[in-house]
C-alpha cells in the first residue's frame, strides 16, 4: 500500500501539453530540471515557482490534450509532482504519464479547490482520494492490464529492463 | 488472416490481424508495429530511452524512419545537436532519416507510400493520426512508446471503440475540408473522442480526395481521437497506383459495434475560423467579430499541401494579387515534394512576387520551433490545426485557424474575411 497527502494545485479543463510545457523551451533543452521553471508558464507565470515537492495536480477535463511530447510528463516529475487527479487525460499524456511513473487519477475534481489537502491511498483494491476538506471521498479501481504492470514497476524503462518485452495480461 | 470474427469495426480487424487474437473494443493487446515514425522533436528523447530500457538494436530497422521536421532548419545550437543526435543513432541503428526539409512526418509517410492499407502505425507525434486515410490505424504515442516499439517491433493497446461518423450531403462552393474537419471538432468536442477511434462512412466520402481525407485525419486528435479511420476506396486506390506496396484493405462488418453514430450534413456548412485558444471555437467567418490579421501562414500537416495552395493562390489572384498593407504571409511547404510540385507548376514564384516569405519545408511556424514568430499582441490566421496560447512561441499573440482560402482572403484584406468574397 502506497500513500500520499500533498496540497491541491487547482488547474482547468483542456490543459494541453504545450501550455504544461511550451514546445519553444522543448526545443532549447530536454533537462527536466531546467525545463521545469516553466512549468505551466502560459497557464501562470508564477506557476512553476510555487510548486512545492508533493504537490498534487488537479485539472478538469482533457488534461494533456494536443501534443504527446513526452517532456509534460518528465517536467511535472520534476517539479516534484507525483499525482495528477483529472476528471479525463488525453490518452498520449496518460500513457507518458504511466511509462515515466507519474500517477494519473481519473476521477470527478468539480468539489476540489487551490489548497485543499488531499490524500491518496492505493493498494490491490484501487485508489482512494479523498479530499480532506469536503471530506468526499472517491474510490476508483486499479489500473489493470499491461499499464498497471507498468507503473507497478517505476515506469516503461524498468518495465522492459525486466520483461524485454510487452508481456500479455490476459 | 489470424483469428477475426465477423462484427468488427476497421481498427478491430487492424488491431486483430497485428496481435493475433481477436480484439474487441476494450480488450488490452499487444500488437506487432509495421510502421515506426520519430520526429527531431521526439527521437532524441527515445533515444534516451532506448538506452536506459538496455537497448542495443532495434528491432527491426527497415519498419523505423525518423523525419527532421520540427527544426526545420536547425535555428539553434540545441536543436542542431538534436539532429546530430538522430543522425548519429540512425546510421548506427540503419534507420532511414528524412533530412530537413524533406518534410513532416506523416506527410512523407503518406505521399512516399510508407502508410499503405491495413497497416498499425505508430508515430512520437499526435498528428500520426493523419495516416488514417490511407485505411490504417495510426496513432500517436510519446518518446517511451517510440523507445519501446523500436526495441520489441510491439506496443500494447486497448482496443478502441469506434465512433462512425458519416459524411452526408454535398458542401457548396468555396467551404473547404478544413471547414468540414473544423465542424467535426466543434460537433465532438475538444476531448469528445477522447480514447476513441473514428471511423469515416457515409455517402459523400467519395467527394473527399486523399488530401481532404488527411485534413479531418488530422484535426481528429484536436477531439481527442485515438484514431481516424477511413476505407479503402477508388480514391485510395488512386493514390496508392504509383507504389509497389499497396498493403491490405481492411474493412468494417456489416453489423460492427460502435459506441457512437455521429452524421455530419456537409450541405449547411459554410466558410469558418476557429477562435483563439482553441481548435473548437468554430464560427462561420461572416459571424466572427471585426479582426485586423497581421500574419498569415499557410503551411502544416493540415494545410500545407499543393492543393492548399492552389486554393490559396486562386483566392489571392481572383482578389487581385496584392497583400494587405502590414500583412506577412508565411509560406512553408509540408515536404519536399510539395514544393517541388508547386515549384514546377509556378505557384511558388507567383506567391514570392506577392511579397511571401517562402521557408524550407517542414513544421515551419506551426509550434514556434521554427520559422516566423509572431510578435507582440499579433493576430494570425492559419491553416495549421492548433491554437492554443503560446502554441506559434508568443503567448501575447492570437491564433485563427481557417481553410487556405480564408487565409488568403485575410492576406489581401488584412481582417477575417469570408473568403467567397473572392469567388
Ligand atoms: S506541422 Fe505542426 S501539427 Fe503538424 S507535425 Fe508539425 S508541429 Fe505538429
């Protein structure tokens, strides 16, 4: 069982990937940690600035639309972010997201505001986030299949190092 | 033929076929990839990963192409060392290298006849999704996934569901396939495709030539499309006449699920322009609000083929040939080909004493990675397929995506214009 409490960062719906990270800094450096001062910067300048490690990420619908570069996932991680809560991903993002280890949560974000504290809890049975300040609590099911094998693993890298290949589920 | 049973959607057969079971919407497979595309914006990151998953060779090299689309030319000493990067491990690897201005990825796929019919094709780019028109499955994945195809030949999928969307009645004169394509994201939505394939049907697909087909392939991801799916046709069969390998029609069952059924009527459409920040803020032009254009660049995977100028030039020749005052017009071809085709055929040399500045084929301006960026508070209009805030590199400036007729319409008026204006 892994858990986790961080503070809410409260984004929108159709959060694409250029404005998590501009494709005009992409083009300067693939340095995460440089990368990550502009994290979001077309969203908020300050943005990147304020990230706290352990921050968790909450946007609308569509987080991660347009561009699947992969960078908008490794710069989030960078940033010290491990938990992004949307109410839908763009499946590229979604799928960066998991091969890098960066846990995407499908599930209703409407209640959540900039701040509140919220807590996610995973074992065999699912996820559960709870946001601490509605006190609503959301239990989503585990990530099956060969996705779920992969971010059990850390990520597609250590997935493969192990499997050498995409090892069938079912 | 591997196991597929009757009742089955395009991209089931396709997913099927390349994992050897059968796969039904929502089943997870791991699938055999024909075709591999990396771009200088996603290759050297996939090289970095292909390394850190152990990797030595690729799986197999000849289903592997890497095109120098996004730094088109290299502007910078990073992106220079991208290209280098990509050179370095291609030659070691055997892997084929579009070099700069040979053109955009998907484009060179499909006009070189690499993306044939029933083929699985997956591309560290969003926009692979245009080669759905030549009858396949292509998608978009990130650098990891381009790492993992390149090191196993496989990816894993979940199947999609398909949601059919049926091309009905006849557009009139002077609403192009942008315009079409445009309604499509309007109609679904930014995300409204999310995790789904499209599937195009319908009695007026036969009016869509292969370019019109790859304009609503690729606009389908601005809905979130998985994939966009068209059958194999007498229009594909055109295209595909001049290569040796023509690959596998694969079409859908009489009784296929889909999860959705979505009629687009073509006859009420008119000319359109998608508002700043987003690709479905779609109004007819003639109802957008009063706006001076400063830039207009005709170019992309979405508008940057030879038809696209032709319409654009006949549009600037009908309206007499003259750029509004303070108007840049931007003209990046989407291949080599391209260019070579309009070279030959004079349209480029008309657009240059027109007062365009004419840039080597590639991505060009479309993501600010290269080419003309916008100053300032500029409005653009383009026939590219995003405009989201800061997507040309100037968060200050606006984006209006149009059809190559709207946007040379704009050139000579300086402001949206309804471009049967110039009819
Ligand atoms: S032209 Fe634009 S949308 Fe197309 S691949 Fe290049 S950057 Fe992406």
């Amino acid at each position: 069982m892994t858990s986790h409490r961080g503070r809410a960062r409260r984004l929108g719906d159709d959060i694409n990937t250029d404005y998590i990270i501009a494709s005009t800094r992409k083009k300067e450096t693939l340095d995460e940690k440089i990368l990550k001062q502009y994290l979001l910067e077309a969203v908020d300048p300050g943005f990147a600035a304020s990230v706290r490690a352990g921050d968790v990420l909450v946007a609308g619908a569509n987080f991660g639309c347009g561009s699947a570069m992969e960078v908008a996932a490794t710069v989030v991680l960078a940033a010290g972010i491990q938990i992004v809560l949307a109410k839908s991903f763009a499946r590229s993002f979604y799928r960066n997201a998991i091969n890098n280890g960066l846990l995407p949560i499908e599930c209703d974000t409407s209640d959540i505001l900039e701040g509140d504290t919220i807590s996610v809890e995973s074992d065999t049975s699912g996820t559960t986030v709870v946001d601490e300040r509605t006190g609503r609590r959301e239990l989503r099911p585990p990530l099956g299949g060969i996705a779920g094998e992969i971010l059990a693993a850390g990520g597609l890298v250590p997935y493969l190092k192990r499997e050498r290949r995409f090892v069938s589920t079912t | 033929m591997t196991a597929s049973t009757p009742t089955q959607t395009i991209s089931e057969k396709i997913l099927s076929a390349k994992s050897g079971r059968t796969a039904r919407a929502g089943d997870v497979v791991v699938c055999d990839v024909d075709l591999v595309l990396g771009t200088d914006a996603s290759a050297p990151m996939a090289i970095g990963y292909f390394e850190r998953m152990g990797g030595t060779r690729v799986h197999d090299a000849s289903r592997v192409v890497f095109a120098l689309d996004h730094y088109s030319p290299p502007s910078s000493a990073a992106t220079k060392g991208f290209h280098d990067q990509v050179r370095a491990f291609a030659e070691k690897q055997g892997v084929r290298v579009y070099e700069i201005g040979e053109g955009i990825s998907h484009q060179i796929a499909v006009e070189r006849g690499l993306a044939h019919p029933g083929m699985l094709i997956v591309g560290a780019d969003s926009h692979t999704v245009t080669c759905g028109a030549v009858n396949a499955f292509a998608t978009g994945v990130g650098s990891s996934d381009l790492a993992a195809a390149m090191l196993t030949g496989q990816l894993w999928f979940r199947a999609p569901q398909t949601i059919r969307v049926a091309l009905v009645g006849s557009r009139a004169a002077g609403v192009a396939a942008k315009d079409v394509a445009l309604a499509m994201v309007s109609l679904l939505g930014s995300g409204g495709a999310e995790y789904h394939a499209l599937e195009f049907t319908g009695p007026s697909v036969q009016d869509f030539s292969l370019d019109d087909r790859l304009v609503l392939s690729n606009l389908a991801v601005e809905a979130g499309a998985k994939a966009a799916v068209w059958e194999a046709d007498a229009v594909l069969e055109t295209h595909l006449a001049r290569f040796a390998d023509r690959g596998d029609a694969v079409s859908a069952d009489q009784g296929a699920l889909y999860v959705r059924d979505v009629v687009l009527d073509l006859s009420p459409l008119v000319p359109t322009v998608a508002l700043p920040h987003l690709p479905e803020n779609v109004v007819p032009i003639s109802r957008a609000p009063e706006t001076p254009i400063h830039m207009v660049f005709l170019g992309t995977c979405t508008g940057g083929r030879v038809a696209d100028y032709h319409e654009a030039l006949a549009v600037l020749e009908r309206g007499g040939g003259k750029l509004a005052k303070g108007v840049h017009l931007v003209v990046t071809p989407a291949s080599s080909e391209v260019e070579r085709e309009l070279a030959a055929d004079g349209t480029l040399v008309k657009l240059a004493r027109m007062g365009a500045t004419i840039t080597m084929p590639g991505c060009g301006a479309c993501c600010g990675t290269s080419g003309v960026v916008p100053s300032d508070g500029m409005n653009v209009i383009s026939t590219a397929n995003r405009n989201f805030k800061a997507r040309m590199g100037n968060a200050t400036a606006s984006i209006y995506l149009a059809s190559p007729a709207a946007c040379a319409a704009a050139a000579l008026t300086g402001r949206l214009t309804d471009p049967r204006l110039f009819a």
